[in-house]
C-alpha cells in the first residue's frame, strides 16, 4: 500500500479540513466497467447465439471489445468520432476479428448492450461503505464522469449509488470532457465549489488526474490495478478503503 502524505495532517474532516468539495469518478473506479461490460457480452453472446454466428472465443472476444472500447474512448475524448461512432464501432470491429461483417448484428448489439449494461450492479469492493463514510464527515460529493447523460444516471439508480451525490456531471451535460478543464469549470459552478477545497478522485492518470491537475485541483489517484506513471498525483491509494487515511 501506498500514501502520499503530503499535507494529510489538514484534511481529515469535511467540516473544518482542507477539502470540502470530492468529486469523484464512476467507471472504472466505483462502478466495476470490465466486470459489468463482461457480464453484459456473455449475455449477449448466449442470447444472440454468437457462437452460431462464427464467434468462437468468447474470451478473446471480451478482450478485444475491451481494446476497441478505450481505443474509441481516446477517439471520441480528442474529438475525432462522435458518440454513435464510438458506440457501433465497438461492436463492429470486435465481430470483424471473427470475419463477421454484419452491420444489422453490430447494431443490435449496441443497443442491446447499451439497454443491459447500466442494469448491472457490480461495484469495487467498499464504494458504497466509503461514500457513507465521507458523508458521515460532511464532505459534499459529486461526480465528473465522462460517459454519457442517460447510461450513467442508469447505472447509479440500479447500482444503489444515486443517494450519495449531490450534482453529477457529465460530458453530455457539461458538453466537454476530462481531462479538459472546462468540464471541471463547469462542475465547480454547478456545485458553487471553490477549487482550492476541492479535489478529484479517479483511476486514469491521463483522464481523471490529469484533468484535476488541468483544472488547478488536488487529486487522489484510486490505482487499483497497480500501474506506475511519470505523474505524481497529490495521493496515491490502492482501494478505496484507504480513502480512510486521507479523508
């Protein structure tokens, strides 16, 4: 485990510490994307009768899907795509490694991944316990996500997550993305927070802590899969559990 302790001494409590305002990501480091995207194809793979249709790995399909889906997420964050790109693309180019050019079952299969996917309900282990926890210590939490207005406000009501956040914002809402600063302007005027008591918790350096750091903000880096990186965020944690020792 470890923890940046750099000026843990001032943040300790929401009413009177150094943060007031925590806004958090979802994907990836509440809200268990891989997990959920996984449990969502394997439905999907049964019920469309993928393997009928010429997909004979299911594992290596889930990997593949999953190499499209950040490849198109860099994509679309830059600019180049748009968001109905991003979606079909996905699809189509995770059945073309199978040969299978099908644009009807490319589309079927986003909507009914987008239909399945914010149903899903696994979390990372103690999100729910830490996000009581920092609302017990009256910090104010919200979320800066850059997925989309509809499917993420579905995954927080069916995950149970709804109840914690005040405001959340996304790149739909805000009409700009992590790690622009302008999506994080936008959130500190939606929230009234003043950057200086703020801070942002996420698990992609290029994305979320890269974004805080745009935006003149202290970051917690949630490194749950243990990479390094050149970027030093202002904490470092491994679970969310120790959350605990910051806040």
């Amino acid at each position: 485990m470890f923890i940046d302790t750099k000026n843990i001494q001032n943040t300790s409590l929401g009413d009177g510490g150094k943060y007031k305002h925590l806004f958090f990501d979802l994907d990836h480091t509440l809200w268990d994307f891989e997990a959920n995207a996984r449990a969502t194809l394997e439905t999907l793979y049964e019920d469309l009768q993928l393997k009928k249709r010429g997909v004979s790995d299911f594992e290596l399909f889930y990997k593949n899907y999953l190499g499209y889906n950040e490849m198109l997420w860099e994509r679309y964050r830059k600019g180049f795509i748009k968001q109905e790109e991003l979606r079909v693309k996905r699809m189509r180019l995770a059945l073309l490694d199978f040969k299978i050019a099908d644009e009807a079952l490319s589309q079927k299969m986003n909507t009914d991944f987008l239909d399945l996917l914010p149903t899903r309900t696994i979390l990372f282990p103690y999100t729910k316990e830490i996000l009581q926890y920092l609302l017990n210590k009256n910090y104010e939490l919200h979320l800066i996500t850059n997925g989309f207005e509809k499917v993420q406000h579905n995954k927080l009501k069916y995950s149970g997550l709804d109840v914690y956040f005040r405001e959340v914002i996304t790149s739909e809402r805000s009409n700009s993305l992590k790690p622009n600063k302008e999506i994080f302007e936008f959130a500190f005027q939606k929230t009234n927070a003043n950057p200086l008591t703020s801070i942002m918790i996420g698990d992609t350096i290029d994305v979320d802590i890269q974004g805080a750091i745009n935006a003149g903000i202290d970051q917690v880096f949630v490194n749950h899969t243990g990479i390094s990186t050149d970027i030093k965020p202002t904490y470092t944690v491994s679970s969310l559990k120790e959350l605990e020792e910051i806040f």
